[in-house]
C-alpha cells in the first residue's frame, strides 16, 4: 500500500492548504532502507500524536493525524508498523513541527493541536491495528467486510484508562474523557492484535463501531478481546440483537460489560457518570455501572461479570489460572488436558458467572436460579477476591435460549496479554482460542458430550 499526504495547516480559523505530495516508492524502496527524493527518516522525531478518529476504511478513507514533533522538519517519512513490528508502509510530509496543548482540561477536552496531517489510503492494508512510528495507534477496518470473524478491540477502555491531560475517568470528579490525546497500547489485547491462526479472516472494529449493527451483521461470530469494560447502550442493545440472532460471541476479556457510557455529539468524549447521577440520561440509559441498573447485568448477555469474579492479582486462594472441569470439552481438543489440571493465565481481573458450592463438593456449579439459561456450562475456574470475600471466575459456554447463539467467556483480562498468549502455557491458550473460532464459526457443538 502507499498512502499519499495533503499537510494542512489550521490556524485562526482559516485552512491553508500546503502543496499536495504524492510519493509512490518502487517496491525496492519500500522493502528497503532508502528514503526517496530527499526526505527524512522521522520516526525520532515524533514525542505524541494522535489520530481524528480511531478507526478507518482500508480504502477510500483517509487518515487524519496531529504530530507533535521535537523540532520543525520539512519532507518527513514516517514508518507505518504492525502490532508485530514490521514496517507495513511509508507515510510522507511536507512538513513538521513542534506543537502545543491548545485546550483547557485536556483530559477531557482533547489536546487541541492546531497542525493536521491528512494521509490518504491509495492501496489496500489488511485490517488490522496499526501505529505510525509506533507511537500513533489507528485501527483499519475493511470497507469491504468478510462476514467472517469480526474482532472488537476496547478502545472505549484505552479512553478510559488514559491519563494524559493529566487524569482519566478513575479520576474524582471526571465524568468525560477525549479521544483527542495520546495514548499507549495497554497490556490486554497486546498479543491478539498480534495472532490470527486461524483460516479466517479477521475485520477488527472499535467500540464506537458497536453502536451501529451493520459493523457486525454481516458475521457469524463476533470476538471481544482484552479488558471491553465500557459500552454505550446502543453497543450492548447490538449485542443482544447479534446473539438473538443465532450468531455465536467469543469473550477473550475480564470486567467485561461493566460501566455503561454515552458519547459526546461529535463522538470525540466519553461520558461516564461513576458516583455522580447522569444529568441527561436516565433510566437504563443512565450511564453507570450495568450491574446497578435493573436488568441490565452483564450476566444477562454474556453470562458473567465483575461483581461474580473480581480481583486475580490478590492474595486469595485461586491458581492465577484456570483449573479445567471439563477435559473431554471440543474447546480443549488438541491440549492433551485432564481434569484439575492447572493452565496458567495471572490475570488483573475477572468476571464470574453465578456459582454456588454444594456441601461435600470440591467445585462450584452454575447456580441456575440465578442464571436460568437454556444451556449452562462450567468448564473451568479462578478464585479471586473482592471487597474482602472470595470470588469465582469462571470460563463458561452458554446458550440463552434454542434459537439464540452461544457465549464462551473466559471471564479474564489477561488471555490476550502477554501473561496468557505468552506465559508458561500459551501454545495451550492459543489453541483453545483457535478450536474455538473455528468451532463457533462452523456453528459445532462448544458443549460437552
């Protein structure tokens, strides 16, 4: 692919446009070091940014980019990287330069860099998640979707986390945080942005995409990675509508559905209501934790959450893992597991179906009082620790109803991260992760016999 670069320049309320550059190396320059008609390596130069918008189309869509640079540089390339490292492409710039935090409250009301570089798509990148310079994250979706596996990543959460401008919705007293800042790739979703083992394609879409069911209608499988904490309304009503349909959902994330937000009208804040009352939305639209909003728990769409499963990473009884129940499961095919067998995965946090242990009993079970599910599986399980007591997370395949699709929840942040994909018994995550995509693709049975 190679992109093309328009440099606009944006000050007082007035768009001067610079000269169009349009640079379209051979492919021994872009399989190379060298650096066509005079320009600069500038990777180093870069010490933030950000993107207009998280997301976009691998053709036909531009992307929009404010670079803050060390020092004022004219005919700049910058590397585009894969999660992996390697440089997908070259960008090119008429010029950088240093620019400054415009706005009051940052945290929320973005950083406000005046300086805009406009870099437009002339061939095709996979979708996937990229970065300029590995410092710049953007994300690109096929304009043409597969209806094959459609992949969330929790960019809601990154908004969330993210501290730049000096605080984050954890914050006190915060209740909206801006996309217009920068930020760096959390831990969670770090090794499956990374992975595709399987035969299928994977189009990877942002959590501003959920809110519009036409991302992910055409899929027979939707797989939400990482740490997908925070859902608008409309996010979590698609979700529903997808399972309703018959179509299957694969949760490689802990704390998952847990707070509900808005959006700002022009979709660059994320407005989230902790402790304080929403002063717009209310009802169930109220934007505050799901679990505190009637009928409106996380277990209701994927069978587990937080308040069930929560904290891994304290002291507790638990195995920074997962203690399997379930061996002769299709999902574990190929892992040569056996009952109580330990598989390592430390995780931050948890989500945990309803359980209940039964006198004289070692395990917990589904408590299906509390979970009347048609199906309800446990196939394996963490202990935890939350407000003092002792927490289940649980990794579990459910069906709601016999015309609804399956959930598999494995109810941890760190499948994905570099404790689970990468730690002692990785081969044995992935593996899992691929019989399940395969399995739920196909549509196969992901209960035991």
């Amino acid at each position: 692919m190679v992109l093309s670069c328009t440099y606009l320049t944006i000050s007082c309320g007035k768009q001067i446009d610079e000269p169009v550059v349009k640079i379209e190396p051979t492919n021994s320059e872009i399989l190379s070091a060298a650096i066509p008609n005079g320009y600069v390596h500038g990777d180093t130069m870069i010490i933030d940014g950000y993107v207009l918008r998280y997301n976009i189309n691998n053709t036909g869509d531009s992307l929009e980019a404010f670079i803050n640079a060390k020092r004022p540089a004219k005919k700049v390339r910058f590397n585009i990287y894969t999660p992996k490292g390697a440089i997908a492409d070259y960008v090119y710039a008429d010029s950088v330069t240093p620019q400054k935090i415009t706005n009051t409250q940052p945290y929320m009301n973005g950083y406000g860099y005046k300086y805009k570089l406009t870099f437009r798509f002339t061939k095709t990148l996979p979708s996937g998640v990229y970065t300029i310079s590995k410092k710049i994250f953007f994300l690109v979706k096929n304009a043409a979707q597969t209806g094959q596996v459609a992949m969330l990543l929790h960019t809601n959460t990154h908004m969330g986390y993210n501290t730049a401008g000096g605080a984050s919705i954890y914050t006190t007293g915060v209740t909206a945080v801006s996309s217009q800042r920068p930020w760096k790739q959390d831990r969670y979703g770090a090794e499956i942005i990374k992975w595709n083992e399987t035969p299928y394609a994977f189009d990877w879409y942002t959590d501003l995409d959920m809110d519009n069911y036409s991302s992910i209608a055409p899929y027979k499988l939707l797989v939400i990675v990482g740490h997908s904490e925070y859902w608008s309304f409309e996010a979590r009503a698609n979700l529903d509508k997808f399972i309703a349909a018959g179509k299957n959902v694969l949760v490689l994330s802990g704390n998952s559905l847990w707070w509900q937000v808005r959006y700002s009208a022009d979709k660059t804040q994320m407005i989230c209501y902790k402790k304080l009352i929403d002063p717009v939305a209310t009802g169930i639209y109220r934007t505050t934790n799901f679990h505190a909003l009637p009928g409106q728990s996380g277990v209701n769409t994927i069978g587990a959450n937080f308040v069930y499963g929560g904290y891994g990473d304290q002291v507790d009884s638990g195995w920074d893992g997962f203690k399997i129940l379930a061996p002769n499961n299709p999902l574990f095919a190929g892992t040569n597991l056996v009952y109580e067998n330990i598989v390592s995965c430390p995780p931050h946090e948890l989500d945990g179906a309803p359980t209940r242990f039964i006198a004289g009993k070692i395990h917990p079970v589904i408590d299906t009082v509390n979970m009347p599910f048609k199906k309800a599986e446990l196939l394996a399980y963490d202990l935890g620790v939350r407000n003092g007591a002792r927490t289940v997370g649980t990794f579990i395949a459910i069906r709601k109803t016999d015309s609804s699709g399956v959930v598999v929840n494995v109810g941890n942040t760190d499948w994905c991260s570099a404790r689970g994909f990468n730690g002692p018994h990785g081969a044995i995550l992935k593996q899992i992760t691929k019989n399940a995509i395969i399995q739920m693709y196909n549509s196969t049975n992901v209960f035991t016999p």
